[in-house]
C-alpha cells in the first residue's frame, strides 16, 4: 500500500495530467484499485494455504487497496480535477488512510499472533 501510494504521487506530482480516459470516461486510480483489491481479495478469502500465487494476490491486493485509499478523501473533498489532486487536503487524507489501514493490518497481525496455541487465529476465538 505504502509503496503504491508513493509512486502515484510522484508519478502523478511530475505529470499531474495523466489520464486514463475509457471513451469519454475519465477512469481514476480509485476504480482501478478496486479492480486489484477484487483479484488479489477473493483468492486471499477463499484460499488458505501459502503459496507463490497467494503471496502474488497479496501484493495485488495491497496495491490496488493503496489505490483505492489515495483517492477516497480526494474524491470526497475536492472537485476530483487533476489540479485538486495536488491539494494538501488530497494528499494528507491520502497519507491518513494509508496510516490507518498500516495500523489496523499490524494491529490484526498482533492480535494473531498473540494466541494461545501456534496456529491459532483472533477470529477463530
């Protein structure tokens, strides 16, 4: 997530134009992420094995999660124009989501990791 988010925003502070246009559609970032969150979450929920391909969907879906929280204080707050992605409202509600998504992830690894027995999970208590 982390690492998504800081290649859009230099990508996007250097060339703040760049558009993925369907059509006439102007397609944010957001609607891609969750495309991502969609391939990489629905192997993670249905898969419990570890595995190459579940370590792949786990980066996609973070990736595609980090996306889609770039956009969500941006598309809320401001106009959704190339210029108002610039805007510190955008980027900080950025860095805020992110933070905490980061803080809720390692809080869940925590939690499972403080169990009783090795293989025990928060969710299955």
């Amino acid at each position: 997530m982390i690492i998504t988010f800081a290649i859009l925003r230099a990508v996007l502070h250097v060339a703040p134009n760049t558009d993925l246009n369907v059509g006439r559609y102007n397609i944010h970032h957001l609607f891609t992420g969750l495309l991502l969150i969609v391939a990489g979450g629905i192997p993670l929920a249905i898969f419990q094995n570890h595995s190459r391909w579940l370590d792949a969907a786990r980066l996609i879906f973070g990736a595609g999660l980090g996306m889609a929280l770039d956009e969500w204080v941006f598309l809320i707050a401001t106009d959704g124009s190339n210029a108002s992605y610039l805007l510190p409202i955008s980027f900080w509600g950025g860095v805020v989501m992110i933070a905490l998504a980061c803080v809720y992830a390692v809080t869940l690894m925590v939690c499972n990791r403080a169990g009783d027995q090795p293989d025990s999970s928060f969710f299955k208590r």
